[in-house]
C-alpha cells in the first residue's frame, strides 16, 4: 500500500543528519552520503558484506553494455540527485524508477510459470502433485464445513482465512481493509504448510523416501521494516523457510534452515531480515488494474534487496495479491514472469496456488533460485564456495573437471541491480577454516567473481568471455616450460621461473608482470539435474526451459501488419530476431583470479596515481600487443594496485567486457561498454566505427580529469568549490547523445580543454603534474604526429596547439630537475571547427601543418588499404605514443616522490 510504505519516524531515514548542500559536490559522494549515515544506525553482523571497495561513482554512473536498455538501475545511490531530497522525494523517485522496469521487464499471464517450481525429479514431482490435490480436497471439505458452520475438527484454520477467501472484489484503495488481509493470508499459508505436515507424516512406507525439504511460512511480524533494508521501505509479508518438523506457526525470527542460504548464523533477532526471506508478499484489497500495477512496482523494490543481502541468489520468486487474486512472480537477470491470477475465491484458483505452496515445499534448493555450488557454513562462519574447472583441446572440446573449493567470509561487491549481470565478488583462500577461528583478511589470495553476463548459446562464439580471455591472456604471457622427455634431466627453476599449481611457467612478459588478472579456476556453473544426474549449465535458458522460445515466436507474430497480413522477412526483422534471442539468454559464471588488489581510493598521493595508471596503460598495451585483446573498459574501479613497501604497482582487472582484435570489426554496436562518464564518444554517440585502442586512452582522460575535480578518496576531495558549477558535471546526463556534445567541445581546444582542467583541485600535490599530463594525453590523442592519422579516435585540432611536444617531454624527463621544469604554455584559440573521422577517412579536416616532432608514417601500401586496417595501425601508432606519455609522467612521480622522501 503506498501510504504506508514511509520509514517510521523511529527508523535511520528519518533521523539522518542533515549537512550543509555543496553545489559542486562529486555526485557520487552526495549519493552514497545519504546510504552510509542511513546504514549507521542500523545493526550490522560482524560478516556484513564490505562494498566500500567498489567505488561510489560507479553505483552513481556506471552503465555498461547490459544495462543500456534503461538508465534505471532501481539501485539505492544510483540517482545523482538524490542527495538532500526528503524521505517522500526519494520514495518517489526510487518507485518511478520501478514503474520504468516493470514497463520493460515484467512478462503478464506467462503460461506454465507454476511449473517452473515444478520438482525436477519425477518421483518428487508425482509425489508433490499427488500431496496437492489430497490437500486442495481436503480443504474443500473444510470450507464446505465451515460454510455450514459444522464442527469438525481442525476447522478452525477455515475461520482465520474464511475472511480473505470470501471477501468481495474492490476497485477502491482502504488501507485498514488492506492491512485487515495480512492475518487471513498468512493463515492460508499455515494451514497449507500444517497439511503438508500431517500427509509427510502418514505418507506410507514404500514413499517414506520422498518428502518435502523445506516448510515455508510466513513472518510472524507483518507490515514492518527489514533490518538490513536500505531504503527505509516496509514489507507486508515476508516468507522464510522452516524444516518440516518445526511447529506450523507464524516465524517469529525468520531463520532459514542452512540448505536454503540462511546467513544469520544462528543468531535470533527480534527483527525480519531480507537475508533470511525466501520471498514478498505485496497485498492491496483493490484489484483494479492500478493497483496491481502498484504491486509490481514495490515487489521490485522488496526483491532488489533480496539479492543485495543474499548472496547465493541465483533468481527470485515474489507473490502479488489483490483481493483475492493471487499472482506468482518469477525474478531472472534480464526477466520478470507474472503468472496469470489465481483466484482463491475459486475451487480451482485455490487448487492451483496450492499446487504452487506445495512445489515450493518440495522442489530442489536451486528450482527456488539458491545457489548449490554457494553454501554458508554457519560453524566455520564462511561460504564454501566452488568454481568449476575444465581442460580443452585443440578442438574447443570441453572436458570438465572436478571444482576448485574456496572459502569466503568477505564480500567485495554485492549484486545492487535488479536486473544485469548481478556481479557478485569475494575474497577467498582454498585453505579450510578450522572451527573457532574465523578468516581475517591477510588469509586472503583469491579473488572470486560471480556474475550472469550475456553470452552466446554455443560456448565457441562467446566472444565476450573473460575466462576465456584470461586463460589466453595467461598462455600467451606466461608460455608453458617445455615436456621433459622420458631420458630428460628434471629441469632446474632459477629467478626466471616459477612453480604455479600444477605447472611450471617461465616469468611472465616483463612489461606486464604482476599487471593483469592471472587465472585460477573458472567457467560457466553446473548444477546437477536432480532426475538425470547430469551437470547442466547454469543459463536462464536451462532455467526457464522453453519459454524464451515461446516469448520469441510471439515476437515473431506480433510482426504481422495492422491487417493482419505477415510482413516480409527482412535483415532488419532477422536481426531483431537475433537480438530477442541475446537478450533471453545469460550465462553464469564464476572466475578465480589472483592476485589481489587495492581499489585507487587507498593510495596515498596523486603521484603514486600517475605510477599506477601507467602500470594499467602498460599492461593494456601489452595484451593488446601480445593477446589481441582489446580491454574497452577503463574506469575508476577497474584501475587498481598492490603496494609491497613504499612500491605500488597497478593492476588492470575486469575483461568481461573485452573482444578480441579480429571480432571486432563488422559487428553491430547495439551494445555500449564502459562507465557512463568515462565512455568514448564513440561509444556514447553508438557510431559504426569501429573501436580501437584510442577509445580505452579516451576513457582514460576522463578518468584522470574526474580525479582531478574530485580526487579519489575522502582525504583528497576539494574544500573550496566556485561559484558555478563544475563543467565536469555535464559529462553525466542521461542522455548519452548530450553526453558526447558536451565531450566534442571540451576536447575541441586546448583552450576549451583547459575550462576542465582550471577546476582541478590545485589545493592538492601533484596537481600540477596531473594537469601536464592530461593535457599532453589529449594533445597527443587529437593532435598525433602520425602522418595521414585519423587523428585520435573523432577530433582534429587544426591549430596544432599541443601542450607538451613528446621531444619536449623526452627531454625534460632526462633532466635532473626535469619536474620542475613544466610549466603552463598560453593556449591559443582554434580558428576553425574540429572535423570528424571515421575508420580512418576525414570528413573536411584542413591541412595540418608540420609542427612538433619528426612525423611517424604509415604504411598505405595497398596491403593496407583496407580503411578498418588502417585504422587499427593508426591507432596503435597512437598508443605508442601515448604509452610513452603516461611513462614520461611515471618517472616524474618517481622522482617527485624519491625527492619528497629525501
């Protein structure tokens, strides 16, 4: 009900301390502001999931390519302006955001949904059926009895919910007649869970074997706020499961049994936790169309928060009741299947939900969305987790083998999202805990992420696949040693190689040693059929079985014209037909990676910030170089480092989004990459050319100019703001067409460049260097000394008004006093407008003239006429000249940082 669903005034949204409003404030820090001091006041377990490693800028802005269909994350702190809005403002917004998702998710009277909860084994799944109909007769009977007013035992379960099954259809909106349904309801489910009792309990001998794993009841506690919520929201009814021989009543604590994913780890608590709840009930008394609309809208809510605080939930499940009419709904990455309503008012609508309780109570632990390969061991106080294995041939013949075992009791990143991938990520050790000692955080060597990207069906066209990225990254950079014969000596390790599992590796390219995410364990999860025995993959297709064919072909229909007549077949209706297909299908995956490292917030200075981003640069570059991969995602949280001493070196992590070379070129860019306001124009403008490695180096620019307007951690955001609010701020708008205008004229001049970079924070050591090294990068990216360049990826200055010649730099970086050396030129002006190229072609640039260094020259030989060719040669020119940049700067730091030492 939407009246009720404000925090009560004695909950943590109403008493947030309010603090001063900063007009140029990083929006990132505005919108967490409000989710921290929210989260202060509220109990939190010694095992609280730690998202501070994730950055907040990219809870604020961060959209990659499975996100595109919508700006809405429904995400707590995903909203710029979030910040010093009221409970009611922020309410609102969060629950327009879940309209927006319902319009484009929710699937209404899909077919066969029920059956989805449905046992796999056939055996249970008879059983389960045959459980379901003695119950629904036998609750005829009670009704019947009832109706008559008979004294029959046991009737008094009718007279708790006679109220709901008999009440008449509504179009109005009361909120005690409302809130008058909660207690019928949650006596319909008692006394369904109390007969599945007394029939596992008779059951005969030869079916003794088969019996329901599982009771679930609702919360003893309704119409309440969760303890772990974060958004100050009240559920009407929450279900939580109980082990078949506990009394039926209404769960007072909520604690699930350990198979299903409890996380409380015995504790009792006098409060409903998300952690602990199956699944939501949302009740209106209306059943007008508006309301069931409104139903949807906060089950959405409620279910975001189901996967943020459980994090071996692999989908959900929810209910809606209006009136009498109930309605089951099914929550996957990309999906929201509403069942068509069951009328409990009906013989047969009551014969269906129950059908429904009684598979819930039977089904396997993964039909209802948990995870089998994730479990919590409450006496060890960890997660076991498994990542799958597998060898492949020269064929790409998959060969599985047993799972690698880790243990994990800290969460890096929490699936925030209602729909994408929901990344998941935990530090883990492959050592077992022993009982009474808890891990801590230097028992950590692993790095584990869960996630559900989109993926082809066939595994060999998944060209957006990070374990296979990783394993090339890892044969190509750390080649094998070769076999020793049968008369051979064993061969002898020097500082040059080193023991790694199971193998012996030569030290890895020099140039990206330590640099890259090195591959442990990882592929797509199998999860045991409970009937077959076989490993399945875990993909929503194997989940929701056929009916992503069925919503496909009624795609397909729904393409007839306007009298009915079948429209031609065209690429376009065949293209489209391929993109549906994408979007119905996700894989999850699971990666173990080492090594493990520090997100930027934790360096100490903006010169060990320049260390690191050349350590990334230069490892993006050698994977290119070396493994023809192309990263196309450099943002805030994937530049990160490890430090051994006064030493810090960087690590570039997250390829999930990368391609190789040669896939690159002729695919469709229907689907972005990277953080909104570090993305390429390119990417943001959904051109058709085709992107290279200038597109990672645009991002980076961004990256670096974001830090220097609002640094990168607490100690180095501004004090003082201006009177005017920051120009950055225009690269984050939900139009990504207007997001690309505003970059073209930022990127213009040197002089419309530097509107930028006056706002960086000068307050702040380094700053200056900082300020030098953007403007060389965007110098050398718009103004390359690369003869017949397409001139970075989209601009040509004509003025040629470059901040720093790379001689100029090659000589002041040999210079003893080289740092001091830098100073600010005076920018001129650009007389004419930039123009624009693509793949390589000009489209009216001006004649360049000859200005700064000795030119490079590429080959336009008619090898490489081709335009998409030249293009990738161009642009590796580019990055080698850009790579030289960011190292020229590196030493810099070195020395500032050796001198401030000294």
């Amino acid at each position: 009900m939407a009246s009720k669903k404000r925090a009560s005034s004695n909950t943590a949204a109403s008493t947030v301390p309010k603090r001063p409003r900063k007009e140029n404030a990083d929006p990132a820090d505005e919108t967490a502001y409000s989710t921290r001091v929210a989260k202060a006041t509220k109990p939190i377990e010694k095992t609280e999931p730690n998202i501070d490693i994730a950055e907040d800028i990219s809870r604020t802005s961060s959209q990659t390519s499975d996100d595109m269909s919508t700006s809405h994350s429904l995400a707590h702190a995903n909203n710029v302006s979030i910040y010093m809005s009221t409970d009611k403002e922020v309410r609102r917004r969060q629950e327009g955001d879940a309209l927006h998702l319902v319009k484009l998710f929710l699937s209404r009277d899909v077919d066969n949904i029920i059956d989805l909860a449905a046992p796999e084994n056939k055996k249970t799944k008879h059983r389960a059926d045959s459980v379901a109909k003695k119950i629904a007769l036998d609750l005829e009977k009670r009704i019947s009895d009832g109706k008559r007013k008979s004294k029959v035992a046991n009737n008094d379960d009718y007279q708790k919910f006679a109220s709901w099954l008999n009440m008449k259809p509504s179009q109005k909106i009361d909120t005690q007649k409302e809130r008058a349904m909660y207690a019928p309801i949650s006596a319909f489910l008692c006394s369904v869970g109390r007969l599945i009792q007394e029939s596992h309990s008779s059951q005969t001998r030869l079916s003794s074997s088969i019996s329901p794993k599982r009771l679930l009841i609702p919360s003893e506690r309704t119409d309440t706020n969760c303890g772990d919520a974060d958004d100050g929201s009240r559920i009407d009814i929450g279900i939580a499961a109980k082990k078949v021989l506990d009394p039926v009543k209404p769960d007072k604590h909520s604690l699930a049994n350990d198979k299903v994913g409890t996380q409380t780890d015995g504790v009792e608590v006098n409060q409903i936790w998300y952690k602990d709840l199956f699944a939501v009930i949302e009740v209106k008394c209306s059943e007008a169309e508006a309301e069931f609309n409104n139903a949807y809208v906060q089950l959405f809510m409620y279910t975001r928060n189901i996967y943020v605080t459980q994090h071996n939930r692999r989908y959900a499940w929810g209910l809606v009741i209006c009136g009498t009419k109930v309605v089951a709904c099914k929550f996957g990455p990309n999906y929201v299947l509403a069942s068509k309503r069951m009328d409990v008012a009906s013989a047969e609508g009551r014969s269906r939900f129950i059908q429904f309780l009684v598979y819930w109570s039977y089904c396997e632990d993964h039909r209802l969305g948990y995870d089998p390969t994730m479990r919590r061991i409450s006496g060890l106080r960890c997660w076991e987790i498994k990542v799958p294995t597998y060898t492949e041939d020269d064929n790409d013949n998959i060969t599985h083998q047993m799972p690698k075992i880790y243990y994990s009791n800290h969460m890096v990143t929490v699936s925030e999202r209602l729909f994408g991938r929901h990344t998941r990520c935990f530090l883990a050790t492959p050592n077992k805990p022993s009982i009474g000692k808890e891990l801590e955080y230097k028992d950590y060597s692993i790095f584990i992420k869960d996630a559900w990207p989109e993926a082809d069906i066939v595994r060999k066209k998944d060209h957006r696949d990070e374990v296979r990225h990783l394993r090339t990254i890892r044969e190509k950079l750390e080649p094998r040693m070769p076999e020793p014969g049968p008369n051979s000596e064993p061969p002898v390790l020097s500082d040059t190689t080193a023991q790694s599992n199971d193998r012996m590796v030569v030290e890895e390219s020099p140039s990206a040693r330590g640099m890259y995410p090195r591959y442990e364990a990882g592929g797509r999860v199998l999860i045991e059929h409970a009937d077959s025995g076989e490993p399945m993959e875990d993909t929503t297709k194997q989940i929701l079985a056929q009916i992503p064919d069925k919503i496909s072909a009624a795609i397909e229909l729904g393409k007839a014209s306007p009298k009915g007549k079948k429209a031609k077949p065209s690429k376009q209706y065949a293209e489209a037909d391929k993109l549906e297909q994408m979007r119905h299908f996700r894989v999850h995956k699971r990666i173990a990676m080492t090594p493990i490292g520090l997100p930027i917030k934790e360096l100490h200075s903006l010169h060990e910030l320049l260390i690191v981003v050349a350590d990334v640069m230069k490892c993006h570059n050698t994977i290119y170089k070396r493994c023809k991969i192309l990263h196309r995602d450099i943002s805030l949280n994937n530049i990160m480092f490890r430090r051994a001493g006064d030493r810090v070196t960087g690590l570039l992590i997250d390829f999930d989004h990368a391609k190789n070379e040669g896939e690159q070129h002729g695919v469709t860019h229907d689907m972005r990459t990277g953080t909104l306001p570090f993305m390429s124009i390119n990417n943001l403008e959904n051109n058709s050319t085709d992107r290279t490695t200038l597109d990672d180096w645009e991002s980076l620019i961004y990256i670096l100019c974001w830090i220097g307007t609002y640094g990168f951690n607490s100690k180095t955001k501004p004090t003082h703001f201006p009177s005017t609010p920051f120009n950055i701020r225009q690269w984050v708008t939900d139009n990504m067409q207007l997001n690309a205008v505003h970059k073209r004229r930022d990127l213009h001049t040197a002089e419309n460049f530097s509107e930028i970079t006056k706002q960086f924070n000068k307050d702040l050591p380094g700053c200056d260097l900082l300020t030098e090294l953007v403007h060389s990068l965007r110098s050398t990216l718009v103004n390359s000394e690369v003869e017949n360049a397409p001139q970075g990826t989209m601009l040509i200055d004509t003025t040629r008004s470059r901040q720093k010649s790379l001689m100029e730099l090659r000589k002041i970086m040999q210079s003893p006093t080289g740092y001091d050396n830098l100073t600010t030129p005076t920018k001129r002006p650009s007389s004419k407008q930039p123009a624009l190229t693509r793949g390589g072609v000009s489209t009216g640039a001006a004649p360049i003239p000859s200005v700064g260094p000795a030119k490079t020259t590429v080959n336009t030989d008619s090898d490489t006429n081709d335009p998409i060719a030249k293009r990738v040669g161009y642009a590796s020119l580019i990055s080698e000249e850009l790579l030289e940049v960011v190292e020229i700067f590196s030493h810099l730091a070195k020395k500032a940082i050796a001198a401030h030492a000294a």
